[in-house]
C-alpha cells in the first residue's frame, strides 16, 4: 500500500490497523537536541484514545500507551529516525464476524475491496479511524518542535450537530467533553449528542484550528502552497469531508473591498479573510481553518447495503463506536497542521540566503 508518509523534511509514516497487533509511526527529519517530553506525548494519546466517559465517544478502552523505541537518548531527539508504537490491548474482531462479506454503509469497505479484491473487515483495518492515534504520536513530536520556533496550534471544536459556539475561549476546551471552546454551547453539544445516541444514530460538526506565531514565508508558492498542504493533511483524515481557510466559502458573496485584508505599519492586518496565507505563503498572523466532519457511519439502525457478491442485503452495525468524532479529532487536526508546519519551517531553511 502506497501513501502511507506525509511530509518532506519533517517525514511522517504510520503503520498498522484496527485489529491487529499495533499501530505506530516513524518520524523521519526531526532535528536533533529537542527535549522529547515523554509526558506530553502521552498527554496528547489521552486526548485521543477511546474509552474515556462521554456521551460522543466509543466504549472502546485502550490505554494507548506510546513506546519509544529509537530516536532518543538522554531525554533529547537524536536527529535519527524516531520509532513510535501502540499496542492494541482491546481488540473485540468478533463483533465483526458477522459482517465480514457484508459493505457497511458510509465505510470504505467496497472502496478497499475494489481496489485490492480483499479486505480487513475487523473494525476497517487500516482505513479505521484507530489509525489517528499513530498521527498524533508523529504530531506531539511536531509539536514539541514548533514549541521551539515559538508556534502554538490550537484546534476546538466549533459545532455538532448545528449547535455553534459563539465564544471563543482556549482555556475552555479541555474542561467539557465536547471541546469546545464556549462552556455555554458545549453543554447543549452534549445534549444534542446524547439524544443521537439515544436514537441510535451519529451526528457530525466542524472543528475550527487556529496556528499561532508562525512566520512570514512559509509554504512553496506553486503546487505546494501552504493551504494546499495543509488541506492534504487535514483532508486525509477519514472523517474530514471539508476545508476552508479565513473567511472560506462565505467570500464567494463578497466584494474584492470587503474581503482584502487592509495592510497596517509593521506587516499588521486589519482583518483575516485570508485565514493568514496570501498567495500560499503564510503572512506571519495566525493561520485559520475550519474542517467539516462527517457523521459517525457506524449507526445502530437498519440500513440498506451489498454484500462481496453484489447482492442487495441489510446491515445493523454491532461493536463500540463514536456518536460524534469532533471532541477525539481535535487532537488529530492539530496534529496533522503541527506535522505540516514543521515541514515547511524546516523546507523554508533553504529558501534563500
């Protein structure tokens, strides 16, 4: 299977599925003499992992735990590859069994099977959602490197279900479940979600990303612009359906006047419709994006599907899964943007003299 690596100089490859025995990545291009903080990489699984008591998440418990197995030593990337694994500890395959020639709906069963005549149906194998954690694990590292060129990146979730935040405060997002980053609005989120759950259906939203002290200058100005890198990344995430930056979809109903960013003594921007990249290079303001996220496909209803034979049969989804992906894919969003940014700060180095 190709397309498994992300990145050019800060180089991201995962591996491993659903089921099987582990997931994890190699960070190939991290710079050596970073403190490798053990205890933040296992604070951003945790944000991640299943398991945790929620009206959106799976009751899937994995502990999650990120072994190291080369690329540190006395506390401080050496500059050679970093190996990172996760063991699966809960594995339930036989909640599967029952589906195995069976597409499940909104999955990428029938897209696997077409295009490789086989699949692994235990839990989607390598196109499950599982396969984020071996992402962030890549991203906490990314992180920790941005951390020294003074950039921060903060993703919230924005809105589920129709419900939207109207305020925006960071130190909120930890503190409900929903993370949001308006306390008021991430109570009727949960709501919103219980009633899904409830009805044995999902629901979807949008998570809002904010990058903060990037430089002026990143991004390859053609084929690779930094929007366009970065909606590579974030769009490879399953559940991501949609991207805009700034002001997005809504500046198809503006005027030119209503949409330029005026300019300011000291490079300052009176405004950010352009979500802080012009021409694919970032401007040195914060980087704004927002990504839509699907719906959980896994439902609890009786849906109508095919089976490996191209027979019409119906399907109800047995196992554990998320009612709302939002709250466990905010950590996967930051981490995919720190994994890019990283890339560019590290590709800009070449740039000029």
């Amino acid at each position: 299977m190709a397309g498994s690596s992300f990145g050019e100089m800060f180089r991201v490859t995962t591996f491993g599925e659903s089921h099987g025995a582990a997931l994890g990545c190699v960070i190939d291009g991290c710079p050596a003499g970073i403190d490798a903080d053990e205890s933040f990489l296992q604070h951003e699984m945790d944000r991640r992992k299943p398991g945790t008591k929620s009206a959106a998440v799976t009751a899937r418990k994995e502990s999650d735990t990120a072994e190291i197995l080369s690329g540190v030593f006395e506390g401080k990337t050496t500059g050679t590859p970093i190996a990172i694994l996760i063991r699966n500890e809960n594995q339930r395959s036989g909640d599967y069994s029952a589906i195995r020639n069976v597409f499940r709906p909104g999955h990428a069963d029938f897209t696997y099977f077409q295009k490789y005549g086989r699949r692994d149906y235990r839990g989607g194998g390598r196109s499950s959602g599982r396969e984020t954690c071996a992402r962030v694990a890549a991203g906490a590292f990314a992180k920790l490197f941005l951390k020294t060129q003074g950039t921060v990146v903060t993703a919230y979730t924005k809105s589920i279900a129709g419900i939207e935040g109207t305020e925006t405060d960071f130190s909120e997002i930890e503190k409900n479940e929903m993370r949001a980053a308006d306390r008021n609005a991430a109570v009727l989120m949960q709501q919103k979600v219980s009633e899904f759950r409830m009805k044995k259906n999902s629901c979807g939203g949008i998570v809002e990303c904010i990058a903060q002290g990037v430089p002026a200058g990143l991004g390859e100005p053609v084929f690779d612009k930094l929007d366009a890198a970065l909606a590579h990344a974030v769009m490879s995430i399953g559940a991501i359906k949609g991207i805009e930056f700034g002001s997005g979809f809504a500046a198809a109903g503006l005027s030119g006047s209503e949409n330029n960013d005026c300019m300011r003594a000291g490079a300052a921007f009176g405004s950010n419709n352009a979500g802080g990249i012009l021409g694919g290079i970032s401007r040195g303001d914060s980087i704004v994006f927002r990504a839509a996220v699907k719906p959980v496909p896994s439902i609890y209803l009786p849906q109508k599907t095919l089976n490996e034979n191209g027979e019409e049969c119906d399907i109800v989804i047995e196992g554990r899964h998320d009612i709302c992906l939002c709250p466990r894919i905010v950590p996967v969003i930051e981490a995919m943007t720190a994994i890019t940014l990283a890339d560019m700060i590290l590709r800009n180095r070449g740039s000029r003299i």
